[in-house]
C-alpha cells in the first residue's frame, strides 16, 4: 500500500462518519508503509486510542457486542473477549466457529 492509498482510504473512511473519529487498528497499521503513519502522527492526525472495554465478539456468527478482559501487562496474558452466549473466551481479532 503506498502512502498516497493509505490518505484516501482514510479520507473515503471519515468521509462516511462526519464529525467523527475512525479507528485504525495494528494489523491496518502494519501494511502501511512506515513513511505513511509517521507522517499522519507529526501532523496530529493520529493518535493512539485507549484499550477497548467491548468488541465484536469473533466466536460465532452473531457477532454480539461483549466485555474485554484485559489483564495487567505484567502477566503477559493477551486481551480476551468474553462470550456471555458461549463458554468459550475468544482473543481479539481471531475467528474461530463456534
């Protein structure tokens, strides 16, 4: 992705939400070029965003809204989502049938 895709695919994004703010999450970050992120931050125009209390449960195909659970870093254990349809605990960004 070059620097200029990643201006208009992030201007065609706030285009659909005016007034608001969009988020742009690590695994997006990571396909831009360095370059592109670098200079969105030195103009301000990205900020980093506190940790999410819910998210997009990816366990099944309801896709409900639920708590995430994030531990303290100094345990080392990753951030979990936790289905209250299912007894299963899930990890953000990962799918998974169920």
């Amino acid at each position: 992705m070059t620097a200029e895709a990643v201006l208009i695919e992030l201007l065609e994004r706030l285009a659909a939400v005016p007034g608001g703010a969009i988020l742009v999450n690590t695994h997006e970050l990571n396909q831009w070029p360095p370059d592109a992120w670098a200079a969105l931050k030195k103009q301000q125009l990205l900020a980093k965003a506190h940790a999410a209390a819910s998210a997009v449960c990816p366990g099944c195909e309801r896709e409900c809204m639920m708590p995430v659970h994030t531990p303290p870093a100094t345990t080392g254990q990753r951030r979990r989502v936790h289905c209250l349809r299912q007894s299963q605990r899930h990890q953000p960004g990962s799918r998974s049938s169920g």
